[in-house]
C-alpha cells in the first residue's frame, strides 16, 4: 500500500500517545469556544445576554420551526460547531503538535491519482449495500437486561428526526446552497482531516497496521456522531473512505469521496421536495436485498480496480 504517513523535514515530530492527549484537549477547547462565539453572534444580532442566547437555542432545538429565520440559526450553529469541533482543532494539531505542512497529509499530488472521477461512483454505488446495513442496524435490539439504555437510546435519536427534517427541508435554492456549505463542504473537510488524516494515520503508525488504523478511525468517526442506530452503516462509509485515502495517497479523496456523499443526499432531498424526481432518497422503505447486494459487489468491483490502477506493485 501506498504510504500516507511520512516524517519528512526536520521539524516534523512522530505521533505520540501523549499527543493523542493534546489532540482531545484541543478538540474540547475548540468545541466551547465555538459555542461561546456562536452565543456571541447570537446575543449581538438579536439584543439577548448570553444566558438568554443559550436558553433561546435550547428552546429552538426542541421547536426549531417556531422563530422565523431559525433554519438559518440552526444551520449556523451546526457550521460554528463544526468548525470549532473538527477543522479548527485538526488544524490546530497538526501545525502547533506535530509541526507539520498541509502538503504533508498527502504523499502525493491530487494530479497523480488515477481514475479521480471513479470516486463518485463507488460512492454512489454503495448507497444501496449502505441502507440494507441501515435496515439491518436499527432493527438491532440489545439484550433484555439492557432494554432501559435501549429504549434511551431510540428515543434519543427520534428526537432528532425532528430538527433533522426541519434543516433537510429547503424552500429555495439558496438554502441548497448553505444547506451544501454546511452539511456536505465543510464536513467533508474537517471530518476527512480529523479522522482519516490525524487519527487514521497516527492509528496505524502506532500499530504498524493500515487496517487497525482505518477501521479504528471508522469506528471513532461514527461513534462521535452519537447515532447509535447507524453505527454500522456510518463505520463502514468511514472505512471506505480511509481505503480511498490509502490507495489514493492524498487527503483529497476522502475529502471528495465525503463530499459526494452528502452533497449528493442534499441535492436529491431538493429535487424530490421541487418535484424534479420521484426518487425519495430519504424513504425509510426496505431496500430490495437483491438489489443491494447487486451495488456492494458493483462497488467492491470498482474499489478494487481503483487501487490497482494506483497501487499496481500492491
């Protein structure tokens, strides 16, 4: 395999255990002072103290669709969050800890990978595999002696169904647009230099193993979305995109890859809510199993012929 972690330049400092340490008192510190700057921004443009601010985005998170303006308030709050919670911190690590570049998350140019354009399909063609491991995910059920956490659980993330229909609802084009900025741009960076470019990495440098490294990370990655009906399912996107990050040597395809696979979820939520397509990529219907295995053997097949047009010695 293609090696991504590399030491080059004098400057640069191996991956410690104690920097795994740094790395998550920088991720908290970036998470409260995200949300300090948003009650900021909040306090200034509606008069409020910050209290006020704090008590008025709690109410909305419960009721989002009681203020006018809050689809954009809220759609704030999720790009200052995960700006101070993934980018800013990843950032923040690598530079100040590691004393690193940026070209150094790469081992090669984004002009050397070949087959670039395949990167959307195998994301798109695993959709399919992606929502029958969905189906199978929050049709789990713990044991009867954990029912209590279950039930938490499962009423935890329908209340989250609520404001997560609400942002996915878009009037017009320009809220595709921030819709596009903030759950597919900014994502795709932040988490992508976060977990496949620190944590994966790091993991496998400490392990000597490419894989532990990609399948730990994706484990990490979906477990820090707190959905636990759709751990699987996200742990495996996870994993793909750290495959593509190995073979493809460059942090620019994940961050593609993830790209892709929101922004493609958003646009196709836009054009069935205008009536421009009757596919309804959000249907909770029960995807044909012929049909999703079909995908994940159309996916392994382009997977496999994207790492062996760039890894070709492997």
């Amino acid at each position: 395999m293609q090696p991504i972690y590399t030491s080059e330049g004098a400057e640069s400092r191996p991956p410690t255990i104690g920097g795994l340490a740094m790395l998550i008192g920088f991720i908290l510190i970036g998470g409260v002072i995200s949300t300090l700057i948003l009650f900021v921004i909040l306090a200034l443009s509606k008069g409020m103290g910050l209290t006020e601010a704090q008590t008025y985005l709690s109410a909305l998170a419960l009721n989002p669709s009681a203020e006018t303006g809050s689809w954009y308030e809220l759609m704030l709050l999720q790009g200052v969050n995960h700006l101070g919670t993934f980018l800013l911190p990843a950032l923040g690590y690598w530079y100040i800890i590691e004393r690193r570049t940026w070209s150094q998350f790469s081992a090669r140019p984004v002009s050397a990978v070949a087959g670039l354009s395949l990167v959307a399909f195998i994301v798109i063609a695993f959709m399919p595999f992606d929502g029958l491991v969905i189906e199978w995910n929050q049709n789990l059920h713990l044991p009867e002696t954990l029912a209590p956490i279950e039930q938490w659980i499962r009423a935890k993330e329908k209340g989250l169904e609520g404001i997560t229909r609400f942002l996915t609802t878009f009037n017009t084009i320009g809220q595709l647009l921030v819709a596009m900025v903030v759950i597919a741009i900014i994502p795709a960076i932040g988490e992508e230099l976060l977990f496949r470019g620190i944590l994966q990495r790091n993991i496998s440098f400490w392990t000597g193993s490419v894989h532990i490294g990609i399948w730990v990370a994706a484990a990490l990655f979906s477990a820090i979305h707190v959905q636990f009906l759709g751990f699987f399912p996200r742990m495996l996107l996870g994993a793909l995109f750290g495959y593509l990050y190995v073979w493809s040597g460059t942090i620019w395809v994940p961050m593609l890859a993830h790209f892709v696979n929101n922004g493609f979820t958003v646009l196709m939520v836009y054009l069935h809510q205008q009536k421009m397509t009757t596919l309804d990529i959000e249907s909770t219907q029960s995807i044909p199993i012929a049909g999703a295995l079909t995908a994940g053997i159309i996916t392994t097949g382009l997977l496999y012929y994207f790492k062996t047009i760039n890894q070709p010695d492997v």
